[in-house]
C-alpha cells in the first residue's frame, strides 16, 4: 500500500497535502529562481529529478482516489493539466470547476472525496481549541502576568535556529509554549529550503520574472506539509521514569509559505514546569525583559521524530527555556522587509523619525523592524538605544545564506527584496506572543494608521480635568472599545487601506501633508452617480491587528484565527484605515488613470484616481513635528 493510499484511508489528506502534484510539477519548471545569473547544472537536474517523481505520484493520486471511490456513490475526479478542477457528482452536474491557487486545488479535491472515505478513530484526543492563553505558574493565580509570568524561547543565542536533515534545511523561527483548552501546547515555526541554487518562490498573476517580480516570496518546501512527526518533549537532566513516551504532532499551513507543528506537552512535563525553580535565565533571550530574581520553569527539549519509517524530516532536538516576560504591553507593530534607506532620507528627511514618533502618539509602544540591507541603522540607533525599537538587520540573510543573497545580494535585474517578507511578519507576530494585546502590520514607512476618532479623543483627553484622568493610547483605547461592542473573543480586526496620491505639495512638511487627495470611489454615466470599488485589492483587507496568541499565521494581507470560534471583526474605513501614500519613492505616480477625470466631470465609465481632497490627518502634523529631535 503506498503512502498515499494510507493517507487516503486514513481520511486525513486535507490535512497532509498542500498542493496538486500536477500543478506543482509545472510550478517547478516556472518558478524555480537563480542566485546569480551564470548558468547552474545543479539546480534544472535537481528540478528534471522532482518532475520525474512528481509525474509518478500524480498518476498515483488519480489510481488511488479511484480506488477510494464508494462504489454506491460514484464521483469522476478530474485533475486537468491546465490547473482547473472539475469534480462531478452523480448525474454529471458540476459543483466546482475553477482556476486555484495549488493549496486550494488540493483541499477542494481532499474535501470532495473526504465523505466517502473510512474515518477510523483518531489516535488521540485533542483539545477542543476555543482561545489560547500563557502557559506558566503564575496562570490562574492572582499574581500579574507583568510581574512573574514566565515564557518558552528557543536557548540557542541566535534569531533562526537552523537544523539540517539530508538535503533539506529546517530553519526554526520561533517556539512557545502556551494553554488551550486546560492542555499546555509546544509550537513552533518553522520554514523548509533545500541545499541547493534553488528556490520554491510564488509570485502575483505575471510571474516571478516580469515587472512585478519585486512581489516574489518564498514558499516552504511542499514536503513540510507531508510530515508524519512524532513529538518527544522532556526536560534534560531528569530522570525520564513516568514521562509519557509522545504524541503525533500536527504541522498545518494557512499560508503555504511557512509551517506550524504544535505538540502536547504530556502532563509530567507540565507538572515539572509548575514545580521547577530557578533555571538559568541567561540561556533565553533577555532583551526589554524585567529584572528581578530567575523565573519558575525548566528547560524542554524537543524531538521530532518521523513516523515514515526515518523517510521523513527529522531535525535534531531544539532546546526551550523559561525567560522572564517584559513588560506587556498593550499594542506592537511590525513592519515588513524594508530596503534603501538613505534613498528614502532623501525623498523625505524626517520619514522614519515621523513614521514612529506619529505612531507612538496614537499608542503604538514597540516597534520591530526588518532590512535587506543594514540601511535602516543610522536612522533607528537612537530608538533602538531607548528601546522603542528592535531592529533586525539584513533579516533574509539570517533565515537563509541563499535567502540572504537574492534579497541583497545579486545585481538589481535579479534582486527579490521581498522573499521572506511573509516569514519575517509571521516571526514577529509570534516574538510579541505574551508581550503584547495586539499586534499590528504595518509594513512599510508609506503606511499610516488613521481614523476621525483619533482626533476627536485626543481633544477630549485634552480637555480631562487633571493629567491622571488622562489616557493618551487613544489606539488601544480604541480597540478595546470595540472589542467589547462585538460577541465572543476578538483575535483579529481586518484593515482596509486609502490610497493617498495626487500632486505633490510644494510646501509639505511631512508626509502627511506630502499627498493630500484620496482616490476617487465614483463614476458618473447615464444611469448617473454609482458606488464603485476601484480593484480587487481595495476589495481586500490590507493589513492586520491581530492578538498573537489567538491567530496561528500571517499572510502579508491577511490572518488566520487559532480557531472559528474567535471573532473576526473587519473594520470600515470611517472606522480605521491605512493611508497608503503610494507615490512616496516612486519614480511615477502609482494612482492609476490619474487626472483623467476631475471631480464633478463627466466621465464615460472611467475610475478618477487620487483627486478626492482629504485632509482628515493633518490635525496630527503640528504634534509629530513637535517631537522631531526627542524621544517620547
């Protein structure tokens, strides 16, 4: 019985198959990146070998799924060459037929032939997941988390912890150990690569080698969805005897370009966490982290042990260890992969002065920041020093040396600066787990978070009768406040964006004032003035506010709950939005069809673009000039 034959009568391939094999096999042939532009013999055999094998698991996919068919529910499964779907019930009648991204394809075919198939028991009983907490002793007690809380960070010294196994390189993000459900889970996150020249890269609708092949970002290896691991947890130094022997671990992935495996922690483990005194807590990471005497907590060690007879991954032990929790904080930002500094400087002097000193006012506490290229030092060291900052320099480089090189390293034609976006965003979200309520993605200095009600709290906070009655983070204010206006556990506010563009002004001091016109939602015709949104991407959210305990992954745009029982609430543009100045470092306008149509014109069904005057935000400008050479 093959492997896949297993999978299929172990009902779970939605869970193990990320992608179809016949699309992967042309994706292999399409997207496979060079590190520099000089020919690589290693890379097209590596990618002749994989499509061989790929044929030969697409032909036997279709051969098992056939076999799996019920034969008193006859369904024709379709895997068509050119990436559609066709999955025909009894009858003949369609009930989808579409175009998806690989990751779908799979999972629409998983689901289709998921009822048909045998369910045995599972293995093991998980936690029914509602929300997640800190896992600790001073969880349930009415001691503060701030004040003795203790959390699970990798011990190695480093940012990545790497692992190599055969060809494949592991690289290990981040790990935490947290509550669900009355269980304590280990998760880490992780992204595969292998040692070779090459790259598994996805990029928009034109490629990865257009005009838009700035937009490439890299993908796990397909294989890190098919892992089969066994979870091993214990504490190094104490006698094993009564440790539970493990469990099967569950790696998902929301995204595709990275995975999380989440583990349980057995009971005698958990109980030695609580009881444990005193580790070294000089093994963890201590940056921001409260003073005070070595927290409650023991070291873990990892395993992750393949259950494909040693075929699959299986990486040497990772090592956790307690640290003491800073400070909470109430809302964080992240930023995506940022490049070219000093050409930014010089558009905009005070931009990134301005970026954080706005931000901070309306009650941002933290910022991470992450480069390509070491650019952004000078212009963060002062905030780095006070800690408002954590600044990771030429980030990609750190996740991955070939990484490192296609995002800094290679002339400009075949630069990717933005290939590990995606894993740098879901790195930071999970570094602020336990540190802070919420998390924002704010991915580039163009981006500023606006709403009418930041003005109108700051001047009633004004006019508060004494300085203590006073509460200046009008944004976690705010958040809150909605928050408890909507039902269950909020993990997750959707943001859309307002594209900012127009004419430049001559007499702008900052880039709030910079661009001062809005695009333009509106057309006017023979059946007279309509509503219109401008393209899909308006249409979707653009970024993020997320509790990072309770949202397992980030995707750029978007983020996925821990569970469906959490409350997503999105959030209208009058309410909250981003004001995306699209024109600041570009070399043209990026507001398309611009100045075609002035306002109150005729326009034969064209979209106006960036001529809508808004002024909404300069109320702030006099306060974030006001805070230019100080710290706050």
């Amino acid at each position: 019985m093959s492997w896949l034959e297993r999978l299929l009568g172990d009902g779970v391939l939605a869970d193990r198959v990320s992608m179809s094999f016949e699309t992967y096999a042309k994706q292999l042939q399409k997207d496979t990146l060079h590190i520099s532009s000089e020919a690589d013999s290693s890379c097209p055999a590596a990618t002749e070998q994989r499509l061989k094998r790929v044929a030969a698991v697409a032909q036997e996919a279709e051969a098992a799924a056939q076999n799996a068919v019920n034969s008193s529910r006859q369904i024709k499964i379709n895997i068509v060459h050119n990436a559609h779907v066709a999955i025909f019930s009894e009858g003949g009648q369609a009930f989808a037929c579409d175009v998806l991204h690989p990751l779908l394809l799979m999972l629409l075919f998983a689901e289709a032939i998921r009822p048909i198939l045998p369910s045995p028991p599972p293995e093991e009983t998980w936690p029914e997941v509602t929300q997640a907490g800190p896992a600790g002793p001073a969880h349930g007690s009415d001691i503060q988390p701030e004040e003795s809380q203790v959390i699970y960070r990798f011990c190695d010294d480093q940012e990545v912890v790497h692992r190599k196994v055969g060809r494949a390189d592991l690289h290990f993000l981040a790990a935490d150990v947290l509550e669900v459900g009355g269980e304590y889970l280990l998760e880490v996150l992780w992204f595969a690569s292998s040692d070779d020249r090459c790259v598994m890269a996805g990029a928009t609708e034109t490629g990865i080698h257009g005009d838009k092949a700035y937009y490439s970002f890299a993908h796990t290896l397909p294989r890190a969805h098919l892992q089969h691991w066994h979870c091993d947890i214990s504490t190094p130094g104490i006698s094993r005897a009564g440790m539970w022997p493990g469990n099967s671990a569950v790696t998902l992935s929301f995204s595709g370009f990275d995975s999380v495996t989440s583990c349980r922690v057995p009971s005698s483990v958990k109980n030695l966490m609580l009881q444990a005194r005193s580790p070294d807590v000089s093994k963890g990471t201590s940056e921001n982290f409260v003073e005070g005497p070595d927290p409650p907590g023991v070291e873990l060690e990892l395993k992750l042990l393949s259950k494909d007879s040693g075929k699959g991954l299986q990486p040497e032990p990772l090592r956790l260890c307690p640290v003491r929790a800073p400070l909470r904080r109430r809302i964080s930002a992240c930023t995506s992969l940022l490049h070219g500094a000093d050409r930014m400087h010089n558009i905009m002097p005070f931009l990134v002065e301005d970026w954080i000193n706005y931000h901070v006012m309306l009650g941002i506490e933290h910022f991470t920041v992450y480069d390509t290229d070491g650019s952004y030092e000078p212009y963060l060291a002062t905030f780095v020093e006070h800690g408002r900052v954590t600044y990771h320099a030429r980030w990609p480089g750190v996740l991955s040396t070939k990484l490192g090189l296609l995002s800094a390293g290679v002339k400009a034609e075949h630069l990717r600066p933005m290939l590990t976006e995606p894993q740098a965003l879901d790195a930071c979200v999970w570094h602020y787990r336990h540190v802070s309520d919420w998390v924002v993605g704010l991915h580039s200095f163009e981006e500023f978070l606006h709403s009418p009600f930041f003005s109108q709290e700051f001047q009633s906070q004004a006019e508060a009768a004494t300085n203590e009655a006073r509460d200046t983070k009008v944004l976690p204010r705010l958040l809150e406040r909605w928050a408890s206006q909507v039902a269950g556990k909020v993990a997750l506010f959707e943001v859309f964006q307002e594209v900012m563009g127009g004419p430049v002004s001559e007499r702008s001091t900052s880039t709030l004032s910079a661009w001062t016109h809005k695009r333009n939602r509106s057309f006017e015709g023979e059946r007279g003035r309509m509503g219109f949104v401008f393209n899909d991407a308006e249409a979707r959210p653009f970024t993020w506010i997320v509790d990072p305990l309770n949202v397992i992954q980030t995707a750029i745009h978007m983020a996925k709950p821990r569970s469906p029982d959490l409350t997503v609430v999105t959030l209208p543009t009058d309410l909250l939005r981003v004001n995306h100045y699209v024109n600041l470092g570009s070399n043209s306008s990026r507001c398309s069809l611009e100045s075609t149509c002035g306002v109150g014109e005729t326009c034969d069904l064209a979209i106006s673009a960036c001529n809508v005057p808004d002024r909404s935000i300069l109320w702030a400008e006099p306060h974030v000039i006001a805070m230019r050479g100080g710290l706050t």
